[in-house]
C-alpha cells in the first residue's frame, strides 16, 4: 500500500511543479485566481483596446447613417459582416495561432475600414460593401477572439470574472462615443469629422498594441511554445 501511495505521489509531482521561467500572465493566473482579475489592466494590449475602443460605440451610428445614404438597408450587407465573425471565431480557437496579433490587426483594420468608406464609399456603392466587408474583420478580429484571448491570459476557471471586467473597461470609450459622434456632427455638420474620428483612434491603438505583441515575443522567445501562444 505504502509503495503504491509512493508511485502515486511520484506520478502526480511533475504535474504539480511549474517552469521557472513562466510567462507574466501564467504567474498573475495562479496568483489572482481566487479574486477579482483586476491585474488584467496592467496588461498593455489590454488597456490600449479599453483606450481606443471608441469605434465600438461610434461605428454603429456612422455605419447605419452610410447604409441610409445609399437608400439600402442593413440587411444588404449585413451577411457581408456576419460571416466573417464565424470564420475567424474558429480560426481563433486553433492552437498555434497568435491570438495577440490578430486582436492588434483587427484595431488596425477599423482605421482601414473608415478610410474606405471615407473614399470610395462616398460615391460608390461599392465602396461601402468594401468598407461592410473590412468592418466585418474588423468586428471579428476584436470580438470574436476577446472571450479566446481571455482564456489565454487568466485562464478557463477565471474568464467570466475577465470579461465582466473587459466589459467595463471598454464601457468608458463607448458611453463617450454616442454623444461626441453627435457633437461633432452637430459643429462640422456631417459625418465626416467623426470617421476621422474614430479611425484616428484605431489606427492609434492598433500601433501601441502591435508594438506590445512584439516586444512581447522578444521578451519571451526562450520560453516554450506553449507560452508564446498568447
């Protein structure tokens, strides 16, 4: 009995020891379990998207008022925008994709997405199929893959705790984007100023969060793969 109980232990002791060169996330995760994540705010992808997330709260109202423009309705394009969510919500759960730099990609496209729509999709109306269809990685590249990134950082057993506290971080930019998108509507007269706006703001975000992802990876090149996915 002593010798099976001895076997057990033995089998069990590698599971139990920890690398000693783990990530900053993975110590935060073991350390924080048991409370709130607020230490997800000192993570710099993180706090760069709750910054610069006013695109959240804008984009709705400057896309609905394009969509008016051309005398269509959302439904034109809106499969355009759905269909890509579901596309890159399975490529986000793929095990050696970097999840990190499609986040940062996806800020960087909402400023790619509101360049379209300021040129071609004034005049064209394909301009603002391709701006539906950039808006729509966009979307993808950021929501879709927030609840996965989430789980990379903090853990399964702490996700809903991480997005309650996503959730409020990103409600700071999103209850001041409605009534500045009307403000600067009301003092330049269109929409113009607030796409500039809110494209400023995403290309801003995308640099400072791609620019973490980097250094990020350089910080950590001598740790496993394992360690690296995120």
């Amino acid at each position: 009995m002593d010798e099976r109980a001895n076997s057990l232990f033995e089998d069990e002791k590698p599971e139990e020891s920890q690398p000693e060169e783990s990530s900053r996330s993975s110590r935060c995760c073991s350390e924080h379990s048991e409370g709130v994540d607020a230490w997800l705010m000192l993570l710099r992808v993180f706090l760069y998207h709750a910054l610069f997330g006013i695109n959240y709260g804008s984009f709705g109202i400057l896309y609905v008022e394009y969509v008016d423009y051309f005398d269509s309705t959302k439904a034109d394009v809106g499969w355009i925008v759905s269909i890509q969510m579901f596309l890159f919500s399975i490529l986000a759960n793929l095990r050696r994709v970097n999840r990190v730099a499609i986040f940062s990609f996806g800020m960087l496209l909402g400023a790619v997405a509101v360049t379209v729509l300021l040129t071609a999709g004034v005049d064209l109306y394909w301009g603002i199929v391709a701006g539906a269809a950039i808006t729509g990685l966009h979307i993808a590249c950021t929501n879709t893959v927030v609840s996965v990134l989430l789980v990379d950082f903090v853990g399964l057993e702490s996700i809903s705790r991480s997005i309650a506290l996503y959730n409020f971080s990103i409600g700071f930019p999103e209850l001041f984007a409605t009534p500045l998108c009307g403000f600067l509507f009301d003092v330049s007269g269109s929409y113009l100023l607030p796409f500039i706006c809110v494209g400023a703001a995403s290309m801003l975000g995308s640099v400072f969060a791609i620019a973490s992802n980097f250094r990020h990876k350089r910080v950590t090149r001598k740790q496993p793969i394992k360690e690296l996915e995120i």
